[in-house]
C-alpha cells in the first residue's frame, strides 16, 4: 500500500525521491519502498527520516499497523514461552521444572544428572530435548533477548550435564549424539565468549573443545562448523591467511553435504577474509571475495527447511550484509550502504544481527565522511549493546570512535562520547 502522507511530504518539499533519500541517508531503493509499498522504516533510520522532514512518524504515514501497541506484551510473552522452553529437558527430568525459575540452579543440575546417569535413562526423547533445548539456546542469543553472560551461565549448565552423562556407561548411538550437543553447546559458549564478550583466548578453548568432540561424534559437518567458528577468530586477530585455511578446509569436508546453510555460511565468511586479504595487499584484484558471495548465494538458494544448522541462522537475506561488509573492507562505503540498508529493514528491532549491521553502518557511514549518520547508527547499536551486556559491541564502538577524532567537537559525537561513558559506568 503506497504511503500517501510520506508522498505528500516529500512533494511539497519538491523533493525527488533521491533528494529525500540523500537527506535523509538512505538509498534511493530504500526510500522508495517506504513510498510504493508501505515498508516501516527500522527505527534505526525512522529517526532520520523524521528528522529531515521535521515532522512526527505518524504525520509521515508510518503509523505502526493496528494491534501493535500490544506487540511489547507480545514479546514478553514469547520471551517468557521460549525461557520455558529451555527448562524443559524432557524424560524422568520433567519434574524438576515446576518452579518459575528462568534457569536450572546447582542443585537442580545434580539433581538432573543422578536422574539421567543410568544409559536406559538416556532414551531417544530425553536426547531429542537435549538437542531442542540447544538450538532454543541458539535462537535466544540472535534474538538478543537475555544478556550474554546469564545465557552462558545457562548454556555452560547445559554443557556440564551433557559432560558427565558422556562419563557414564553409554550405547554407542547415544554417545555418538551426546556428544554432536556437547560440541554444539561448546561451539556457542565459544561465541558468546567471542562475539559478545569479547573475551577471545576463552573463546579458542571452547572451539578447539567442540572440533574434538565433533571427532569424537564422528560429524564432519560439525566438524566443518567449528573450523568456521576457529576462523572467525584468526579473522579478528589479524591472520587473515590462516581464517582462509581454515574456511577453505572447512568447505572441503562439506563438499558433497546437503547441509546448505552452513555451505553458505562458509562461503560468506570466506568473502569477508578474501576482501581482507586483498585490501592488506592493496591489489585490485577482488575476484576471489566475489566469487565466494557467488557460492554463497547460490548455496543459501538450496537451503532445506529441515536442515541442522548449528546455530547458523544464514539464509538469502543475509548476502546483502555480507557484501556491505566485504564492500567496507575493500573501501567502498557507497557500495556498503546501499547493501547494509537493504539487510537493516527486516530484522528485529533488539537482536544479534541487527547490532552488528549497524555497526557496519556506522563505519561505511565513517568511510563516506556522514559523521551525524554514522553517530546515529553508533547510538542505535550500543543502546541494544547495553540491554544484553554485548561488551565487544563496545569494544567496536570505541574504535569506531577513534576514527571519529577529527570530529570531536561536533554535537552527536559528544552524544556518543557520553553513552559511552554511561555504558562503562553500569557495566564498569
């Protein structure tokens, strides 16, 4: 449904649509979408359209949809549904879930490790819940809905119980599977520890944990996962030619695998490495990057609805922030900007992935010389860093800050200096 009142504004204003979309900071693409078929900004961006029309959200026709003033409630509701679900570790342990606590305790823990001890206590439905249970871990942490040091106190509980059922006497079908989750719930302690606590030598340990155990459960895709994983770190630290290795290593083993997430997965990252590659070489040649983004399209076409992705939430709408990232390495924020916006838009408002899209936003934002834009995606994300204690967040921010420098007395800046200062007293 065309937006009528956003259309009105902009005429009177005589204002094309690249002219609104230059004020406000967006793409033409973007733009036009909220105009022809009613798209709601991400409130990332709502707040800079208002502000280049100076007129209120509901005068520019972005009314949020009937019902929505319950969507807060909404979400409490599902964020309380899916914290139960976590305490539902189904078989004999169902009796310990009774109380309203959001996380087992010690006791509890025991408590459920002397009931799930005995190996014909370990049936097929209490290692079925163990595996939910995992993957409900995996969706809390993208959706940003609890702060990352009580998740990992929740999945290192987790990861505790699965370690000493694997002590007992077990069948070897149900080692094999304890012992995919063990190294699932290693990998995520690995990323939370990594991405979000920025806490990286911890973070190794775990990794090269969970490859070990994924030898041990002989699932090579696992396996392949935790090489990803092992990347992304050597990625951070600067060893750019090592991430490759271990990316192209990782893509190896899954050749001939229908596990098309995490194909794609590997090849996006390995986009990201290309790019790093060639920008420390300073060569033209970026061949190499592109053709991976290729690979990982045309794999995140073939994604099965039934796929184990390890935590891997990749599907086709993540390209886009792949090559704004790959765009952002190789110096191109023109580039970077159209292709971040366009990922932005449909994420939830509070989660993982829209943190570090608009991080990435403020950094090609930096590279173009939108200092107000990029403080205003620099506020956005350390105001979701602050709500789930997202400390490499933080870490990121500063250094973008760095960048920022030149600019210090300008008015957003200051305001970004002083969330700053209010994100290191309440987390100090």
């Amino acid at each position: 449904m065309r937006n009528e009142k956003l259309i009105t504004a902009r005429e009177e204003r005589e204002w094309t649509q690249e002219k609104a979309a230059e004020k406000i900071g967006v793409s033409r693409v973007t733009y036009a979408r909220w105009e022809e078929k009613g798209v709601i900004p991400h409130l990332s961006t709502l707040g800079m359209a208002c502000k280049a029309f100076k007129m209120t959200s509901e005068q520019l026709g972005f009314r949020k949809p009937s019902g929505s003033q319950n969507r807060e409630g909404d979400e409490d509701l599902n964020r309380r549904k899916a914290l139960q679900e976590i305490g539902k570790l189904v078989g004999t342990a169902s009796a310990l879930f009774t109380t309203p606590h959001l996380f087992l305790n010690a006791d509890e823990l025991e408590r459920l490790v002397r009931t799930l001890t005995k190996p014909s206590s370990i049936d097929a439905e209490t290692l079925r819940g163990l595996k939910s249970t995992t993957e409900n871990y995996w969706r809390l942490r993208v959706r940003g809905s609890i702060a990352s040091p009580d998740l990992l106190e929740a999945v290192s509980g987790q990861y505790r119980v699965v370690a000493q059922l694997l002590q007992g006497s077990l069948l070897p079908t149900s080692r094999t599977l304890l012992c995919a989750v063990a190294s699932e719930l290693a990998l995520l302690q690995g990323m939370l520890l990594a991405v979000d606590m920025h806490q990286h030598d911890r973070a190794q340990s775990y990794y090269q944990t969970a490859l070990l155990v994924a030898q041990q459960a002989n699932n090579d895709t696992l396996f392949a996962a935790g090489l990803g994983r092992m990347s992304s770190l050597a990625a951070v630290t600067g060893e750019s030619k090592e991430a490759r290795s271990l990316l192209q290593e990782a893509q190896r083993l899954v050749t001939q695998s229908d596990a098309f997430t995490l194909r794609a997965w590997l090849a996006a990252e390995e986009a990201e490495v290309q790019a790093d590659i060639a920008a420390q070489e300073t060569k033209q040649n970026t061949r190499a990057c592109f053709e991976a983004l290729e690979r990982a399209a045309m794999f995140a076409s073939r994604i099965g609805s039934e796929e184990d992705t390890f935590g891997m939430y990749f599907d086709a709408s993540r390209i886009p922030a792949y090559r704004g990232s790959c765009n952002i390495r190789l110096h191109q924020p023109e580039e970077a900007l159209v292709a971040l916006e366009e990922t932005l838009e449909p994420l939830e408002p509070s989660g993982a992935l829209t943190r570090a899209v608009l991080l990435d936003l403020a950094e090609a934002s930096i590279q173009a010389s939108a200092v107000e834009q990029a403080c205003h995606y620099m506020k956005q994300a350390l105001e979701i860093s602050m709500q789930v204690q997202a400390m490499s967040s933080l870490q990121r921010v500063l250094s973008l800050r760095q960048q920022l420098q030149p600019w210090s007395a300008v008015q957003d800046v200051k305001e970004v200096d002083e969330q700053l200062r209010h994100f290191n007293r309440s987390y100090r």
